[in-house]
C-alpha cells in the first residue's frame, strides 16, 4: 500500500484520478466475473423455480394444458408408473432417472443433462398424480443472460457517470490550485499578484490564507523598513551628537556652557545608544533562544522581580510599585531570560502608569498591573507583535521578546484592559513537573517600595 501510495504521488491529480479508475474498473471486472456470476446463478435458479410454481398452480387449477411455451409439464401416475402424456426424447433419460415420489410436498431440484442445467419441479395432486415441471433450458439461459447483461450494462453506466463526475470534480480542483500556484510563484518573483478563489472549501480556506500570509508579510515588511528607517534616525542622532561634541572639546570649545556639561550630554547621548543597541541585540538573541530542558519548575522568581524593582525604582519616584508575591513560586527556564520579561513589563508599566504599578506572583501565575490609559482596542491583538509601538513606546520591541520567551518555555502571556488600568499575566501553557520544595513557603504579602 505505501508503493502504490508513493507511485500515485509522482503522478498530476489527473494521472492519478485514471490509474485509480483503471485500477477500480479491473477489479470491478473481477468482481463481476467471479462472485457476482455465482450470485446470478443462484437468483436465475430461485427466479426459475418462482415461474415454474406458479405454473404448477396455474395448471392445477384449471387441469387443463396450457399454452406455455417456457415450461413443459409432465403427469405421471405413481401406480401404474407411467407417464399420461407423451414424453419428448429429449427430456426421455432425464424423466426416468429422477425420483418422481415427493411425498405430500413438493419438491425443487436440478438435473445436469449434456452439461446444461435443467430446473425442474414435482408436486403431489390426487394422491397417486405427480406433476412434473420442467424450464426450458433456452428460457433459463435467456433469462440469465439477459440479467447479467443488464447489471453490467447498469454498472457500467454508472461508472461512466460516476467518472465523469469525478473528473468534472478534480478539474474543478485544478483551476484554484492552479491560480494558487501562479499566485506564490508571482509573489516569490517580487510581482504584485492577487488570487480570488471563489471557493468556500478547504482549498478556498488555503487560498484565503495565502492572501492574509501575503497581506501581513507585506505590513511587516512595511514596518521593517519604517524601524529600519527610525533606528537610523535615531541611532544617527545620537552619533552625530557624540561626534560634534567631541570634535568641539578636543578643539577648545565647550558647546554646553562648561566641560562637565559638555561631557555629560555625550555620556547621556551613549547611554541612549547603548540602550537602543542593547534592544536590538536583545530581540535577535531571544529569537533563538530553545528550551532544551525538562519541564521542571527549576527557577525560584522572587528573587529576580526583587532584583528588577531594585535597579527600576528610580525610574518614576512619583509611582509606587507594590508587590503580593509568594515566595517559593518556581518556573520553568533561565534566570536571564525571566529577568528581561520581568524587566520590560515593569519597564512598560512604569512608561504608562498614573500612580502605582503591582506585581503579583502566585503558583503558576506573574501578573504586572499599572493604573495607566487603556490600550487601545486595535492594539490589543498587536502587543507583541515586533515593530508595533504605543504612543510612549521607544523600538516596539519589548513586548515581542516577552512573548518569544513566555512561549519558549511553555507559557502564555496576555495583556488586557482592566476597569481602571492594564494588567500583563503570565500563566502555565503546559503541564510542569513541580521541584520538590526545600522550605516552607511563605504567605504573599502587600509591600511598598
């Protein structure tokens, strides 16, 4: 089965749809010619001995000959042993062989006579009567024949109809595959190519598909190249601050006022380069980043969110980040690629918040809340995608390397609106073997920084 599958693979779908009617039609000829030729020989012979009663009856009712000219009847007379009508030399041999005593019933058999099949019935009348009912041999082939010509011609029409069928299908199938593969190679070449598919199948499910694959492709590459075009902005920006102030002081020249101030505006011009740097190498690192350990619940967090809030506090001295945290909650992964999600989602709440951000930390769950503006509804389904930035956003790619890392290692993020402000969670997208705990865990608690 795998050879033939394998063979009908190098075929085009209309070299397959013929291999697979040839093959169907031998073995329908097959099936005709073994076991449907001896069913039919068993219905011709139940049909035969159907027409003989009923010619029995006919003739036993009126006890008259009848005019039948595809049934012969014989009377015998069990006592003298004789025949009441003349018997033709050809049923002669067949008529003294067989045994003509049925007894009260009736009696159905066969006699093979020159290597044809004769059917034949005996009936009972009158006590010492016997009707001897013979078909003619010509009728039962006749009849035979003219059946199994009728069910072949009948299997034959509807295989002529049902290919027919078939192969108006498979064209209908070949046309939008066809435009879908024009389609691709037009795309793969740099041409603007559209596809309508009228089809509301799987196919036209495919093809629409391939148009929303294309139309986002598109968009993306229209954001890589805006980013392409504000990262050179902006990392010119900066560069061309650092080269002017140097050349100024390196000549005697103070652009800002003093030589501190002066040298303070480049340290200020590198850190925001090294910060858009440091995003960029960020977001290619993450994007390779696998997960080739056990799903073990091996990373104890607390630790690491106390750490990011230290190093952030300073951030916003007018917002107050709280904190609900349990202490021996473990999940699965390495410190530092937590220690980026923790540190882009407060970075992202403390860049919207009004007065507080809060961080919660249960069994299977971390939750970074601010009491900031809504996220718009058309941006909810885009948060982490990469280049997609919020009116505060810096590079638009915080978000996506939280959710390259959420996902690496099993995990699902959201982000939603709250009735007053934004809630980030992060939860359990598979099942994790727990570590066995070595301390008591301790209740979360409400504490300010």
């Amino acid at each position: 089965m795998k050879r033939i599958r394998i063979w009908l693979s190098n075929f085009t779908l209309i070299q397959q749809f013929l291999s697979i009617a040839f093959i169907t039609f031998a073995v329908l000829v097959f099936f005709i010619f073994s076991f449907l030729n001896t069913n039919i020989d068993s219905f011709v012979n139940t049909q035969m001995y159907t027409y003989i009663h009923r010619s029995q009856d006919e003739y036993l009712e009126t006890r008259k000959s009848l005019n039948e000219s595809n049934v012969v009847h014989f009377v015998y007379n069990s006592v003298s042993k004789r025949f009441l009508n003349s018997v033709p030399e050809e049923y002669a041999q067949m008529l003294e062989s067989i045994d003509k005593e049925p007894g009260d019933g009736r009696i159905d058999s066969s006699y093979v006579l020159d290597n044809n099949l004769i059917v034949y019935s005996i009936v009972s009348f009158d006590n010492d009567f016997r009707l001897i009912s013979i078909a003619k041999n010509n009728f039962r082939d006749e009849f035979r024949n003219a059946l199994f010509s009728g069910v072949i011609n009948a299997t034959f029409y509807v295989m002529l109809a049902l290919i027919a069928f078939i192969l108006i299908w498979i064209m209908s199938l070949i046309r939008p595959l066809d435009q879908i593969k024009s389609y691709i190679n037009k795309i793969k070449s740099g041409e603007k190519a559209s596809l309508n598919v009228e089809r509301y199948d799987e196919i036209g499910e495919v093809a629409e598909a391939l148009t929303s694959m294309n139309e986002e492709l598109e968009q993306q590459q229209r954001i890589r190249d805006e980013m392409v075009q504000n990262i050179s902005h902006d990392l010119k920006t900066p560069v061309s601050t650092i080269k002017s102030y140097s050349e100024s002081i390196k000549d005697g020249v103070y652009p800002y006022d003093t030589l501190e101030k002066s040298v303070d505006v480049i340290i200020e011009n590198a850190d925001r380069l090294e910060k858009k740097v440091y995003s960029l190498i960020t977001y290619n690192k993450m994007g390779y980043l696998q997960d080739n350990g056990d799903n073990i619940l091996n990373l104890r967090m607390e630790p690491i969110i106390r750490k990011v809030i230290l190093a952030a506090k300073v951030l916003r001295n007018d917002v107050k980040i709280k904190t609900d945290i349990d202490s021996d909650v473990y999940f699965h992964g390495e410190e530092e690629p937590w220690r980026v999600v923790v540190e882009n989602l407060l970075d992202n709440a403390l860049r919207y918040a009004k007065s507080k951000v809060v961080i919660t930390l249960k069994d299977n769950l971390l939750e970074v809340y601010n009491d900031g503006p809504e996220i718009e509804k058309d941006r909810l389904d885009k948060l982490f995608k990469p280049y997609e930035k919020g009116n505060k956003g810096k590079f638009g790619l915080g978000l996506s390397i939280v959710k390259i890392v959420v996902e690496t290692y099993g995990y699902t993020v959201t982000g939603e609106n709250m009735s007053e402000g934004v809630v980030f969670r992060i939860y359990t997208a598979r099942k994790m073997k727990k570590l066995p705990k070595k301390r008591k865990s301790r209740k979360g608690s409400i504490i300010e920084t």
